[in-house]
C-alpha cells in the first residue's frame, strides 16, 4: 500500500523488547496447555477514526470507479487495440488494490502455524499489496510507452504490435512486480512463543540500501521513464504539427486527435508523481535516518500515506474528465449500447480524419 507498513513494523519491533514479557505474562496463563503456550487467533475492536474512514472511502471509490472501467473497456469489441488492454490491466489491478485497501481490525494474536506465517508474510507484511501498486506503477509505465511507440514510431509500431504481444506484456508486468517484491516475505515471520508477526531486522547497511531499492523501483525509475516518454511525444507531435502547418484542416484534427491522448497519459501521471513523492521520499529519508522515527505515527505520516492510496482511485476520476470518449462509452454501457467496435484510449484520428483514406492505427489481432 505505501511506507506505512514498513515504517509501522520496524517500530514495532523496536518497541517489541520492552512490551514482550508483559504480552507473554498475559498470555500464558489462559493460552498454557500442558506447559505449551497455545495461541489462538484474536482480533482487535475496530476504530473508526478519520485515518480509518478515510480508507474506506477511498476503496469504495476505487472498487466502484475501476469496476465501471473494466466493465466499459472489456465490454466493448476493441480488445484488439494496445492501449484499451493496457488501461483495462490498470483498472484490474487498482480494483484488486481497493478491496486491499478496504479496512479490518487489527490482529492480536497468531498462533505459530502454516496459516499464521501465510498471514504474516502475505498479508500484515503487505507482499499481496505491494505486488498490486508495483504492478499498478509499471501498468502505467506500459501505457505511456504504447503510446510513446505509437506516435514516434507509428510504421515499426503497426508492424509488431498484436493482441497476442500486449497480453503478454501484461503477465510479465504481474510477474514482473512479484519478483521486485519478493524480498518483503523475508520481511516478516511469527514468533514461536510470540504470537504475533515479528519483523525480521536486517544490518543497517541492508536497510539502507533497501530503502534506496524501493524508492528506485516504485518512484525515481517509472517516474523518469513515463515523465521522458512524455516530453519525445510531445517534441513528435510538435515537429509534425509543423510539418502539416501547410494544410490548416489536417493540422487542426490531427492536433485535437493526438493531444487529447497525451494530455490524458500526462495527466494520470503527473498525479502519480503528486500522490506518491511524499510517501516515497518520507520512506527514503526514514531509512537514511534522515527524519526522526517518532515521524511514523505522527499525522504529517497519516496525510501523505492517505494520499499515496488516492492513486488507486483517481484514474476514472480523471478518464470522465479529460476523456471524451471514455465519457461516451459509460454512456453506452448504461444504454447497454456497446455494440461500437471502436477504441476507447486511442487517439481520435479515425473520428476526425477528413478523408477515411488512410485507417488510424491499429495494432494486429493474431
């Protein structure tokens, strides 16, 4: 989800001496069993704070926001375009990254058992969840290179691209960002007697340097690659506005058609960078040592991580309000009109080409 998880875990198992004789004082009177400690699952009473309820809101409106997006773009007969398979993978994995997102009481206690390591090391160590925002982050980097491919390279682009690529594009991005994230199951661990998740602590030169890894992999790296798709596809569009300057009607449609794209593309991810550069820098600093750990459960820590977590949530916010023909396509849904074989996030050159000569591109369906 963000740094919150591991800021809170390493604090905690700092705090973890001096509150664990008190925690197995309470515990073995009523969990001993022939001298063994047996633990038993236990949860907390959930509070409702506005950390709490802010969660919330934000996975309802993820879960409602990108179920219409699934919906809308793989309803609809343009599988086949590159950039529509792309977003509908983005919406997929934002959804399964809301229902992560959707609040549960906090565990008390764990007993030491196949099923209490799985919770661990899948759940309270966030593997699951950091898997769904890496594969969310490089999904957004996938789109911005279809289309930095597709408007500077449109020949090379139309000849090797196919439904067939893109799919499996898609499954290296899942298996991609299980891979990066492998590291964060070796995060946590039960106790034998502990009952609880224990966060293993490595040397602080690891430490360091894990930081620095996580802040490359989940911000520096896919920001410097979507930010620079951005800019050679503006600097194309540029050079070729100028070259069809002769021809005012040609200028005009296919400005509007290739604009509106890449103002879209610049859009979601400038709101990226926005909602995730405070966590990620509060992380890095954390780890270099650079900001005091009292910082993890102050409420500046709480703002920036309920902002990290809007990501999810926000790009059908943003495709209803810069895009029209996503607009038009929820339209159709709703009329249960969906039989347009046309794309939804392609530019817009097959609707305001002058002349229907010459086809938009349109990647191979083998």
């Amino acid at each position: 989800m963000s740094a919150k998880g591991h800021l809170d875990a390493v604090v905690t198992d700092m705090l973890t001496a001096s509150s664990k004789s008190a925690f197995d004082d309470e515990y073995s009177d009523i969990l001993s069993v022939d001298g063994e400690t047996q633990i038993t699952w236990s949860w907390e009473v959930m509070t409702w704070s506005w950390y709490v309820i802010c969660e919330l809101v934000i996975a309802i409106l993820g879960i409602t926001g990108n179920a219409l997006v699934i919906a809308v773009v793989f309803g609809r007969r343009s599988k086949s375009r590159s950039t529509d398979i792309l977003v509908g993978n983005l919406a997929i994995v934002d959804f399964v990254t809301s229902i992560l997102l959707i609040p549960h009481p906090t565990v008390n206690s764990i007993p030491n058992s196949l099923t209490g390591a799985f919770y661990c090391k899948v759940i309270e160590g966030e593997f699951l969840m950091w898997t769904t925002v890496t594969t969310s982050i490089y999904s957004l980097v996938a789109v911005s290179l279809d289309r930095f491919f597709a408007v500077v390279f449109p020949i090379q682009f139309r000849r090797f691209a196919n439904r067939r690529l893109v799919n499996r594009i898609v499954c290296g991005i899942w298996a991609g960002s299980s891979i990066l994230m492998v590291r964060v199951l070796f995060n946590n661990t039960t106790g034998v007697k502990v009952g609880r998740c224990v966060y293993q602590r490595q040397e602080r030169n690891l430490e360091i340097l894990y930081g620095i890894y996580i802040f490359v992999v989940h911000f520096a790296l896919p920001t410097a690659l979507m930010l620079g798709t951005q800019i050679a596809i503006a600097r194309s569009l540029r050079r070729e506005a100028a070259r069809f300057m002769s021809n005012e009607s040609t200028a005009s449609f296919h400005n509007i058609a290739r604009s509106r794209v890449l103002t879209l593309t610049l859009t979601v991810v400038l709101i990226y960078v926005i909602c995730w550069a405070p966590d990620q820098i509060a992380y890095l600093s954390f780890n270099l040592g650079l900001i005091n750990p009292n910082y993890v459960r102050s409420p500046l820590s709480r703002i920036t991580t309920a902002l990290a977590i809007c990501n999810s949530s926000v790009n059908p916010i943003v495709y209803t309000l810069r895009h029209p023909q996503f607009r038009e396509a929820v339209k159709d849904f709703f009329r249960n009109a969906t039989k347009r074989n046309t794309p939804i996030f392609e530019d817009l050159e097959s609707q305001l080409r002058p002349d229907k000569s010459n086809p938009p591109i349109e990647i191979q369906t083998k």
